[in-house]
C-alpha cells in the first residue's frame, strides 16, 4: 500500500531570490518594498472581508464593490470603495509622504490616507479625511489571519510577513541593548569586532 505524506510532512525547502531567502509571496516578486504590491494585497483582502475594513475606513453604508487602480480623470487611484451611501478612496504610501492632495484628484465622498506620514492636528480634523499608518491595519490583519476563510488566513498572514520584513510594522518586541563598558576582555572584543559598547553592571538612580 502507498503512503501519501500529509501537507504537514512533505519536505519544505527555502526559496531564493537574488540569493536571499524569500519570506513571503509578495517577496517571491521583488525584494524591494512595492506600493503596488502593497496595494493589490490590501485590497484583495477588504474584498474578503470589507465591512470590517470599511468600519477601520469610516466609510458608512453597506459595501459594493473594490476596485484597483480605477482610471479617472487625471490619474489612477489605488484603492476605490463603493458602497450604498457613497465612494471611498483609499491612497497609499509606503513613505512619509502625504498624498492629500493626490487623493483630491479622485471624485469621492471619503479619503484614507495610509501612509508612514506624521498628520498635524489641523490634518486630523479634516472633514471625510482619515490618516492611517500600515501599523493600524495589524490588529485586524492578525485576527484576519485566524479566520476559517483560508484566502483570508494566507493573505493576511502574507500581508503581515510582507510589512514586518520591510519594517513597516512590528509583531515582536524589540530589544533594547544599553551597551558602555569596554574594560573586561569579552566587551572590549564586542568594541572591536562589531562597534558594541556592552554594560555589565546597571546601577538605577532615584529622584526625589
């Protein structure tokens, strides 16, 4: 009789590209970070599962249809949301830019603007207007990813391997190293080879 090994235990090898290991399906097309990239995940994954990025969005109504760089009058918008009270823009930017303006091309009842920019507080109020950073999107990506849809679990989990690898978010805690001390022979090699200061005893101060 003819065994057949589950998914589970067939053997998995490491994809390459460019000599480096590819993390991600996103990453399968291209090391560098794309926003078109970005874009076509993000928007296939509120077709998925849109009342809940529309709630994210503050886009009001019940969702229609998603569509990807829809053709207007002077330029291409990223994400277009049509639902029963009106359209939805959803511009981004993998950088600090702001795409305001870009987005006032597009004829739409509301804008989102997903980007790494820092809105001012006059920006904050503007009306139908709403500033994010990829960061906001990761709660709901990572309940996404523990959906029994599995389209919804694979994408959003790619999506999120995609983001942290190009250090768009953040899904583990980072460690903070305070290094200083290079008089024993361990630090002072740390110093040397690798430009580490190395504390090894720490002393807290208290303030009245």
């Amino acid at each position: 009789m003819h065994y057949e090994p589950e998914d589970s235990e067939r053997e998995r090898i490491d994809l390459l590209r460019g000599g480096s290991v590819v993390s991600s399906l996103a990453g399968a097309f291209g090391g560098a970070l794309r926003e078109t990239r970005l874009t076509a995940m993000l928007g296939y994954m509120i077709a998925l599962a849109p009342e809940r990025f529309c709630d994210i969005f503050a886009f009001h109504g019940r969702p229609l249809s998603v569509s990807l760089e829809t053709r207007h009058a002077a330029d291409r918008s990223d994400i277009l949301i049509e639902t029963t009270a009106g359209r939805g823009v959803v511009e981004a930017k993998v950088t600090a830019t702001d795409p305001f303006r870009q987005s006032l091309k597009y004829p739409a009842k509301w804008r989102v603007l997903l980007t790494e920019h820092a809105a001012s507080g006059k920006q904050k109020r503007l009306r139908a207007v709403k500033y994010l950073r990829w960061r906001d999107l990761m709660e709901l990506l990572q309940q996404l990813a523990g959906s029994k849809d599995n389209r919804a679990r694979f994408v959003s989990r790619d999506l999120l391997s995609y983001l942290e690898e190009h250090s768009m978010i953040k899904t583990n805690e980072s460690v903070e190293i305070y290094a200083r001390e290079i008089n024993e022979e361990e630090t002072l090699a740390l110093f040397l080879k690798a430009q580490m200061y190395v504390c090894t005893h720490y002393h807290p101060v208290k303030t009245r």
